[in-house]
C-alpha cells in the first residue's frame, strides 16, 4: 500500500459528506417506507457508507460505475443527483430511468453510473466491456464493478478477472465484504479463507482492507485507481464491512450472530470518521452539524420532488422497449 496517498484533510472531509449524505439517505429511505409515503423494494447499505465514499474521492465524473442492485448508495456517491433518484424509486416520470427501473435498476449515465440489473455478479463483465472501450479509445476513464461477497462465489466473477488480467483491462473489481450473501453467512457459502486470495489464480494484484477505514480504504482505491489509469491492468479489492439491517426491508435479520451485529453497531464507521474530523482540528462542531442539516433539508426536498412528480403515463410501457420500424 503506498502511504505517500493518504488523503489530506479536505479530502477526508469530502469523504465525510458523502458518508453523512449515505447515511441519511438510508435512515429516510426506511422511515418513508414505514409511514406508508412509498411502498417499494428496498435494500438497506447503513453501514457500509465508508467504502464507496472513499473510492469516489478519486474518481472523476467520466469514470464509470457499474453496482449491483442494492447499491444505492455507490451511485449517491458517484454524484447521482437527490431528486433524480427519489423521483425513480418513487417510480415518477421525472426519475432517472422515467420510473422504470425503481430502486433496483438506476442510472445516470452524465456521472458515468452506469446500467444496474438485478443479476448476481453482472456488475464485473459490464465493468470489463466499458473499460475495453475505454482502452480502445485511449479516453483513460477506469472502470469500477462493485459486488458484494455472494458474488465472488459467481461464474461471472472468475471469468471476468481472468478477461481482464489478459487484456489489461483499467478495471477495479470492489467487494464490499459485508459477510452476508443474502440471508448466508460468509463462512457456510464460501471455501476461500479470503476473496483477495483469489486475485493469484488470475496473476493480478489482491487486497483485504478495512472498508470502514476512511484513510485505508481512500489509499488502496486510489492506488488501483492509479494503476488502472497507467495501464498496469486491474485489481481485486476486498472491502470489510457490515450491513446493519436484513438483506431486503422487512427482513427480520434473524440469521445475523446479534453478538457481531452489535459490536459492528457499536463501531458505526461514520460517526466514528465525524469524531476523527473533530478531534484532528479538521472540522468543528458546528461546521459538520452544518454539512448535516444541509443534507437533510437536500433529502426533504428531494422526497417533495419525487412525491409531486407525475407517474409515468400508459404509454410508457411500451417506449425505449421496441425499435421503430424503418
């Protein structure tokens, strides 16, 4: 890991917005489903905001994201705009997909978040396709496919590492390693002792680190980031983590050890990275409390926004499914 990239302190604090954006958007997100405003699918990520918070702090708006269908908050931290997802999972005409795609299948191409299906692992080879572009064309944009630990265990995982080993693909693959596939714990699913280690097998760099770790985890994003844009090819990221709710809204979470729910409850990494802030003379008080209220009066208009667009009209079944006849 190279040191001499450690984030400074705007950075960090950059780093801090995007986290404290997650993790509201996530809190609201589960209150307007319990007052009845919404009914819909969702996919709690509280917990695991520090990962790509800190991987997007070196990226640029042309680099491309491609996440899974509980990845909101990948996409909330690439830049995808308040209003715009609100809208689409409130399935409105003015959302990023016209309604159609909900809560699982986002997009918003102008900050290069790119489709999301609902396919385990389909994240890697669409990763792999717009970084062979990106080569081709010599744009130097990297590509990120971000997956969760279920994933690693995927058809899709191995032979897209193996692709872009060979062609030296600027591609970053990102296990956000929360140690739950769905309602499985890590160990009953999965033989390797650590996704990393699988890295070897396809010749190409492989590491652990801590997710909830805001300097470790900028450092290691930045030095793939940096690899992938020089041409030396892609990297296997492990992130550790912990989802604090059940796989999907409602579910009642009782294969979770309570034990190591609780202590990775107690270890909540953004208030943790709040207090780092405050105690390293980065931050005040105020200023972070500042940042906070920003962003909830953000969401609160970005709830209004999405309530009081129109749903899609009958039509819209039927437009971007078919082509016009020539």
């Amino acid at each position: 890991m190279a040191d001499n990239i450690g984030p400074d302190g705007e950075t960090l604090l950059g780093i801090y917005r995007r986290a404290a954006l997650l993790k509201a958007n996530d809190e609201r997100s589960r209150k307007v489903i319990t007052t009845g405003r919404l009914v819909m699918p969702y996919y709690s990520y509280r917990g695991q905001e520090i990962i790509p918070s800190a991987l997007c702090a070196s990226l640029t708006d042309d680099d491309y994201l491609v996440t899974i269908y509980r990845g909101i908050h990948d996409m909330l931290a690439k830049g995808m705009p308040l209003n715009d997802l609100w809208a689409e999972i409130a399935g409105r005409v003015d959302g990023t997909c016209k309604g159609k795609g909900g809560p699982m299948h986002l997009t918003y191409p102008k900050k290069g978040i790119m489709v999301t299906t609902g396919i385990v692992g389909s994240s890697m080879p669409i990763a792999n396709g717009l970084a062979w572009g990106s080569q081709l064309s010599g744009n130097n944009r990297v590509a990120v496919a971000t997956f969760g630990d279920g994933a690693s265990n995927i058809g899709a995982f191995h032979e897209s590492l193996n692709m872009a080993a060979v062609w030296k693909l600027p591609v970053i693959f990102l296990c956000q390693n929360n140690l739950y596939g769905e309602h499985t714990a890590y160990e009953k699913a999965t033989s390797a002792k650590q996704i990393a280690d699988r890295a070897a097998g396809y010749s190409i760099p492989g590491v652990r680190v801590d997710g909830n770790d805001p300097v470790e985890m900028y450092r290691m994003a930045r030095e793939a980031i940096d690899r992938a844009r020089a041409g030396e090819g892609p990297t296997l990221i492990e992130a550790m983590t912990f989802r604090f709710h059940g796989h999907v809204f409602g579910d009642a979470d009782g294969y979770m050890d309570k034990a190591q729910k609780a202590a990775a409850m107690e270890a909540d990494p953004v208030p943790r990275l709040r207090r780092k802030l405050i105690d390293e003379g980065i931050a005040t008080e105020e200023q972070l409390a500042q940042i906070e209220a920003d962003i909830e009066e953000s969401i609160d208009a970005a709830v209004e926004f999405a309530l009081a667009s129109p749903l899609p009209e009958l039509s819209e079944l039927t437009t971007d499914v078919y082509g016009e006849a020539a």
